[in-house]
C-alpha cells in the first residue's frame, strides 16, 4: 500500500511550529486548524469543521498504518 503524499512541507511544518509527533500525512489539516484555534482562543464551540476533518485524516492514517502491519 502506497503512502500518500505530503502536502505540507517541511518547512511549512516547522514555519507553523508542529511538533515533530505531528509532522505527518494530516499536517496539512492541522496547520489551518491549529490557526483557527488560535483565533478563536480555543473555544470549544469553534473549528468544528477543521476538527473534524483532521479526525478523519488521523482515522484513515490509523487504518492505513493497520493494513500494512497486517500484510507484513
């Protein structure tokens, strides 16, 4: 199974400050969400949309990481 791509870079990564255990395929959806947080001073009731949509990311990296292991 292939990997899928990086859309973020690494140094769009580090420009953004994540920390390296979140440096991943879903970094892409975290930089925009971390930037809302900020925003919005971590209300709860603010970036669902975002949340949701970094959820589904690490969902599918889990599942991804889970197939592999299986095969191997």
């Amino acid at each position: 199974m292939d990997p899928p791509t990086l859309k973020a870079t690494p140094q769009e990564m580090a420009d953004n400050l994540l920390p390296m255990h979140a440096r991943d395929y879903c970094a892409d959806v975290l930089i925009p969400l971390n930037k809302c947080r900020r925003k919005s001073l971590y209300a709860p009731w603010g970036c669902h949309d975002l949340m949701h949509s970094y959820e589904i990311c690490m969902y599918k990296e889990y599942e991804r990481r889970r197939e592999i292991k299986k095969q191997g």
